[in-house]
C-alpha cells in the first residue's frame, strides 16, 4: 500500500448498498472488513457469493476479498464490533411513516447496540445520511451507556448506484466531520489510498458534514426538477431540451450532470433527503423555499407525464396495452425505492390499461399484486404487441432496439421519457414518436 498507509480493522453495520459497497472496496484496499447485517438470509446469501443486490463490478469484487479472508460477513455484532477499530453505521434513514422527518431507529438502535460492546476506543462513523445534530445524539446516547472511551464522526457517503464502486474508488471528495483530531487522524490514513489517487479530503465539524450531504442532495435535486419544468416550456415552444442541456451545461458555473430532463426524481435517497431536509429547517425556524418548491414540483411531474399518455393515446387508456422499458428509478440499478414507475403503472391499470413490464433486473415484487401487470423476460417478447412503449429507465440494452424487426403492430407509438432513441429513425419506420422536451 501506498506511504504510510496502515489497515484497520472495520466493522460495518448495515449490507445494503452502502454498507456493502463501501465494505468490500475498504477491504479491497487492504484493510480487515466485517459486514454485519440483522438479516441473517442477506448474510447467508453473502457467504455463499449470492449478491443481494445489483450493482456492477460487485460480484468480482466481494468474491475477491473473502476468498482472500479481508472481508467478511456475520450477523453477530457484539464479536464484530469487539474486533474491529472503526465501526461504521451503514443502516437505512427512510422517511418517517407520518410526516417528512428521517426516521432514526434504525441508527439509535445501532447506536445503542453498539455501545454496550465498546472494549476500547472506537470510533462510531455514521455513513448513512443523517440530520444535523444526529451525531450529538448518538454520543449522548452512547455516553449514557458505556464509560468506554469513543468518539462518534460523520463520514457520509456519496455513492450513486450503478456506478458505486467507481464513485467509491474515485470520489470527488470524502467529507469526514470529526470533533477530534485524533479521529480525524485516523480516518485521513483510512482514505490514504484514496487521497493519493487525487480524491480531496475535507475535514469538517460532525455538524458541518452531516449538512453537506443533505445540500449536496438538495441541490442535485434541485438541478433535475429545473431541466424538467424547462423541458415543459420547451414542448410548448418547438424548441429541443437535450441542446438547453447542452447550451448552458458547458457553462462551468453550471456543470452539464444531472442535468438530463426525464421523469421524475426517484430513487432511495433524492425523494427523503429533500423532505428530511426541510423538515430539519423547520426544527431550526427556516424556511427553505427552493427545496420545498422542488418536491412539490417533482410530486406534480408524474401526473404531467401520465397526463401526456393520455393525450398521446387520444385519451383512450382502456384497454390499451402499455410496454414499461424499465421500471427502477435509474439504470444499472434493481433499486425501486420511490421510483416514478411505481406512481405511473397502477394509475395506467387503473384507467383499465393492461401492463407489461421488461426490466434487465428481473421481476419486481412491487407488482405482483396487480392482475393486469405482467413481467416479460425478453425484451423481444416485452415489444412484440404493445399499442404503446414507454421508455421508462435509461438502460443501455434500450438503445439499440430494433422495433421495426421486433413489433408486430404497424401502428406502434413509442414514449422514450428518456430521449435515448432517434427520432428520425423512430418515424422512418412508420412508429409514432414521442419524447421529453421537444
Ligand atoms: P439499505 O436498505 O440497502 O441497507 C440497510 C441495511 O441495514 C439493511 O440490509 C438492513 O437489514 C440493515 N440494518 C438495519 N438495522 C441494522 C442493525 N441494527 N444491525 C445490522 N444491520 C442493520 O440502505 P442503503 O441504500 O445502503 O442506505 C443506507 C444509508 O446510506 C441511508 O441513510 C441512505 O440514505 C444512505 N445513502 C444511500 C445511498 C444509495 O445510493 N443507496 C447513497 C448514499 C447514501
């Protein structure tokens, strides 16, 4: 390993994405890494090389490592957190089943598990995204519980599914808000081979790091809801969104990622952060219009999409067989969590639409309910009959569709919600086309 780089031994708590993702990289650069999950079927699959998750460049990676024994898997935190010299929380921060608030059990808990099993100095790393101020409760929490000498640091995560082990390798950056040097010190050798490789390390209060998250995601979401209430002006206008992207994405000040208009925000972490966020200025007597104006336009963008598949199939949505391409909130990823698929399929069958589905991740359990919803395998057998293909998720295998080959319906109309087709081509061969923005 590069200069002075000692490894550590890392206990990470929660193998979802995150913690999985983070575990198996950290573990891949030469330290010790112990994942340790509460679902002991996750860990069993885990052991048995069976990823959970869909993530690429995973698999190859977690095989590696614990065939070489640097990473391992375990459901029993006490041993885990007793052999381990940093403790990361990975768990989940959804939003609360009433009201916009994160819900913290998951983090307490852990929290509060963990300091019972605390032997010697440890530090608590809080990886999942958390409020500010979270970090000063966990310490109040754990002081009440042990004598043990630990220091709690927020270090969050900024890792986009489907490109995760990329982001984690070659961050932009590794925020960690530590209140005490010696944690700071610690953590700084941790990300050593990551720094040396050009990421920039940013040392941070614990309060300053847990905000930068939530207003890294704010803004970003921030950023999609404006080119999608621009690509609205431009249907309206004659007027091409993907060349506004472009146009004023070239502007440094600006930048051109996410920054592609489609539909709505989704995923696990855009839809929570931007209420936790607001539901955190209001503890604290602010009011931040911008984010709150955001998610209420994102809120509308589904039923603005829905009310152009009406239009588009001249308001006769019975009976009408509809092709999802794509469901996830994003491609490269089987995450479903608030994806804007979820909002528009059980409206459409509920208009009277029959549904069919084909998403390179397979079946989803969210649809399994509805009669009038199938899951097709191929996506030969998805195209082949549908009166119309909504291009739902921007999956690289969608790009190259030959619909002119694979359709069996002349009179075929294709809703690409991510501009990823040719319009041209499209209507060459005889196709309705329509598209986002333009
Ligand atoms: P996830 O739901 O995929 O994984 C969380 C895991 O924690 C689950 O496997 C669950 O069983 C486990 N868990 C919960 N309580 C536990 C306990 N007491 N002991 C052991 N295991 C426990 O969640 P995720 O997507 O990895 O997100 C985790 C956190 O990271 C969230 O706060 C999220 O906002 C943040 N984050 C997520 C992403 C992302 O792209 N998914 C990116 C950056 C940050």
């Amino acid at each position: 390993m590069q200069g002075d780089f000692k490894t550590m031994k890392l206990c990470m708590i929660g193998t979802g994405y995150v913690g999985l993702v983070s575990g198996v990289c950290f573990s891949d650069l030469g330290n010790d890494v112990i994942c340790v999950d509460k679902d002991k079927d996750k860990i069993n699959k885990l052991k048995k090389g069976i990823i959970p998750i869909y993530e690429p460049g995973l698999e190859e990676l977690v095989s590696k490592n614990y065939k070489n024994k640097r990473l391992k898997f375990s459901t029993d935190l006490k041993s885990s957190v007793k052999n381990s010299d940093i403790i990361f929380i990975c768990v989940g921060t959804p939003t609360k089943k009433n009201g916009n608030a994160a819900d913290l059990t998951q983090i307490y808990s852990a929290g509060k598990e963990v300091a019972t099993y605390i032997n010697k100095f440890k530090i608590i790393i809080t990886k999942s995204t958390v409020p500010v101020t979270t970090g000063d409760e966990l310490e109040k929490l754990i002081s009440k519980k042990t004598k043990k000498n630990f220091s709690v640091v927020s270090n969050p995560e900024f890792l986009r599914e489907g490109e995760a082990i990329r982001d984690f390798i070659y961050p932009d950056r590794i925020v960690v808000g530590a209140n005490d040097a010696k944690s700071d010190k610690i953590l700084k050798n941790l990300y050593s081979p990551l720094i040396s490789k050009g990421a920039k390390y940013i040392s941070t209060s614990r309060r300053t790091a847990e905000l930068i998250k939530y207003a890294a995601n704010a803004f970003l979401a921030t950023k999609v809801t404006f080119i999608n209430e621009i690509a609205n002006l431009c249907e309206k206008i004659d007027v091409n969104i993907e060349d506004i992207s472009i146009g004023i994405g070239l502007d440094k000040r600006i930048g051109s990622r996410f920054l592609r208009a489609g539909p709505a925000y989704g995923g696990s972490c855009f839809p929570k952060d931007t209420k936790a966020i607001v539901n955190t200025s209001t503890k604290f007597n602010t009011d931040l219009s911008i984010i709150k104006s955001v998610i209420k336009s994102n809120k509308k963008r589904s039923q603005l999409l829905l009310k152009r598949v009406d239009v588009i199939l001249n308001k006769k949505i019975k009976n009408k067989k509809i092709c999802f391409l794509g469901v996830t909130f994003k491609a490269n990823t089987d995450d479903m969590r608030d994806s804007s698929s979820l909002k528009m399929i059980p409206y459409l069958i509920k208009k009277g639409a029959h549904v069919n589905y084909y998403d390179p991740t397979g079946k989803k359990i969210e649809f399994m309910k509805y009669k009038n919803v199938k899951c097709s395998d191929t996506i030969e057998d998805a195209v082949k009959n549908p009166d119309l293909i909504i291009i739902h998720t921007e999956w690289n295998d969608f790009k190259s569709i030959n619909f002119k080959k694979l359709s069996k319906n002349k009179k075929l109309i294709i809703y690409d919600m991510r501009n990823i087709l040719s319009a041209t081509k499209i209507k060459k061969f005889g196709f309705k086309y329509f598209s986002i923005g333009r």
